[in-house]
C-alpha cells in the first residue's frame, strides 16, 4: 500500500487545516528585525509552546532537506524548519543529513563519478558509497536529490530529481526572503554533522559556521535560529564563536557521543540526562534535544512505559526539551498507537502527540508539521 491510501484517511484535511490555521497558532507576532530582537522581542521563549519543529522540513511530504521541503514546512506552518550541515571538499556548508549521499541523490547514477565511491569509517561505523567531502560544490550541484525512504514514502518519489542540494547559505537567503515577506523571522534549527570527523580532515564546521551566521544577522542571543550537534564539543566550540541558542543532541541512554570516543571521556548519556549532566550543559547550551525514548522509554513489545524525570529534571537546570523524532507512519509510532497491518499506513500519531505533549517538553521535531500544528493546537485547548 502506497502512504496515504487507506490507512491515512484525512491527510489532505489535515494538511489543509495546518494551513489555513497558521494565524491562529499565533505565528505572526515575533518581531522581524534583529535589533528588536535583541532588546529582548523574539526571543526563543517567546516560541509558540509546544513548539513544532520541521524535521528536515517537510520530509514526510517531499524528500528531505531540500528547498521543496523547507518551503512546504514553512507553509504548512511550521515554527521552526530543520537543517543539518556537512561540508563539501571546497569548504562549503550543504544541507544533507549525512555526508554519505547514496541514499539521497542520484549520484550513482553518474557514471563521471563512479570512480568517487569508497569505504569510509564515519565516527566508528563502516560505510561504502559516495560523500560529499569529496565532491566540489560545483560538482554536488549536478546532483539532484531523492527520497531516501522510499519503500516508506513511495509518494514522495514523484519528487525525485526536482531540486539539487542546497547550500546552508541558500537556506539562510531563503530564510531572509521568506522572513521579510511574512513579516517575522523564520526560525531554523541547525546541525553540525560528524564535527569531530570532519575536524580531523581539515573541514572544521563551526567556524565555517559562525561566519554564516555573523554575516546573515544570526549569530545574537536572540537570534531566530537554535544551533544542534550529538557531540558537546561542537556546541562548546559554537559558545565561543556565536551568541545563538544551542541545543546538546542526546542519543540512547547506553550511547557516548563520538567526541567523547574520542576523547576518552568515559560518560555516556545516560549520564548526561542527570542533574549533574544537565547542569554541565546548561552552563554552555540553552536546550537539550533527547530522543523520545528519554522522556517515555518503551517496553519490550514497544510499547510507552512510564514517563522519567528528564523534563522537571532539564526544566530545573533552566534547560528547553526538543525532543526527536514524531512521524505518522505506523513503522515510526508507538505500538500503542499502530492501526492496522501495513506499516506504512497512518497509525493514530494525534494520539501520540498527545500523549508526548503531556510530559511537558517545549517542542517536538516531526517529520508532519501539518499533524504537528493540529495536535498542538488540541493540547493548548
């Protein structure tokens, strides 16, 4: 069965009403203009609450981080759109969730490039394919993008082929365009990828980073853009380049970011979701972006368990949650909330939203901005 048959009644509906009920979420009332914001209007509190987060925009509907899908987020309504940044051989900050590409452009599809497939080992993990560190940005651009979950999303490959990998400063020009039309700022969430990797083959993304940000007007403390990385080290090295809201990314309890693999710091995240741990990030970050399964682990069958103290335990420390990641499909979900036999199918995700939201978190990534608005929209009543 194809997304969107049977088993997702109501997904045009939904769309429609995220849009047309854009106003009504509050999202026309932030102050635009960067001098304002700085004397304390737009600040990333002043977010709408839960706020709803494009997971690499709109990927449920488009294929991901592409142009298409950062506009369709931002039309549907979404607060804030998703990018995560690698670098390309010439230095340049593109837009792909990894810097392995096989998957997500039809770059096998060059025979000119055949010869660039190789074995990497990407922060301990084996990976044969092609990456953009070793393409140009000249040469990126003849690529063009694609679904990366196809079996999932078969719909969103009609969109294969429509748009080329943009480049973090197209995302930020966009951005200002987008923001001067609508008359308010519109708010991105950013990830450096892989830094450390990318810092030991002479790549490093934060400063390359910083210097976007400096000169789009974004790098203030109330700038409308949160910085991201799964790796601390990243963030602190942002802290002193940039005033801009940061985010620690936390993986599984029983995971150790890679710079800490690096470095030789035996603390995993199970220790970092401690109130020891929160404190260390709240003196450097101002956000924590968990995994769901931090806030209600799941049982054995995949099923919500009970809520843990991480919400009242980062509020506490004076820390926002934005956890990751909500999709509609029944493969994504909950088991709870699973309807039907088809995995692709639509399971009940406003259920789950609902059920996400009552923990308190601040935000939510989703890959559904439009289901996002509509459950946000029911919990504030």
């Amino acid at each position: 069965m194809t997304q969107g048959a049977d088993g997702s009644p109501g997904r045009r509906t939904v769309l429609g009403a995220a849009v047309l009920g854009t106003a009504a979420l509050g999202l026309g009332s932030t102050a635009a203009r960067a001098d304002e914001q700085d004397s304390g209007h737009g600040s990333y509190r002043d977010l709408p609450s839960p706020t709803v987060i494009a997971h690499r925009g709109a990927s449920g509907y488009r294929p991901e981080h592409t142009l298409g899908s950062y506009q369709l987020a931002l039309d549907m309504g979404a607060h804030v759109v998703e990018q995560d940044l690698v670098p390309t051989k010439d230095g340049h900050l593109v837009c792909r969730h990894e810097n392995d590409i096989t998957g997500t452009t039809d770059v096998a599809a060059h025979p000119e490039f055949a010869s660039r497939k190789t074995t990497k080992s990407i922060d301990g993990v084996s990976l044969t394919g092609w990456f953009t560190e070793d393409f140009t940005l000249a040469e990126l651009k003849t690529l063009r993008a694609k679904e990366r979950i196809p079996a999932n999303r078969q719909e969103n490959t009609l969109y294969d082929g429509r748009w080329a990998i943009p480049t973090f400063e197209e995302v930020l020009r966009w951005a200002e365009k987008e923001g001067h039309r609508r008359g308010r700022p519109v708010w991105l969430h950013v990830e450096t990828k892989h830094p450390t990797y990318f810092r030991g083959i002479g790549l490093g993304l934060e400063e390359r980073l910083a210097r976007l940000l400096r000169r789009y007007g974004r790098d203030r403390r109330n700038s409308p853009v949160f910085l991201q990385s799964f790796e601390p080290s990243s963030i602190q090295r942002l802290a002193g380049l940039v005033d801009s809201p940061r985010v620690v990314l936390l993986s599984a309890a029983n995971t150790r970011p890679w710079d800490f693999v690096q470095a030789g710091d035996p603390r995993t995240v199970a220790d970092l979701v401690k109130p020891e741990g929160l404190k260390w990030i709240a003196s450097y970050a101002q956000g924590i972006g968990p995994t769901l399964d931090l806030i209600i682990p799941k049982d054995a069958n995949g099923k919500l368990g009970t809520q843990t103290t991480l919400v009242r335990d980062a509020h506490a420390k004076g820390l926002i949650l934005h956890p990751y990641t909500m999709r509609n499909e029944n493969t994504f979900l909950p088991a709870d909330f699973r309807r039907g036999t088809d995995p692709n199918a639509y399971g009940d995700a406003f259920g789950a939203f609902k059920v996400y939201f009552e923990t308190g978190i601040d935000g939510i990534f989703t890959d559904n901005s439009d289901t996002g608005l509509l459950a946000a929209a029911d919990f504030r009543g």
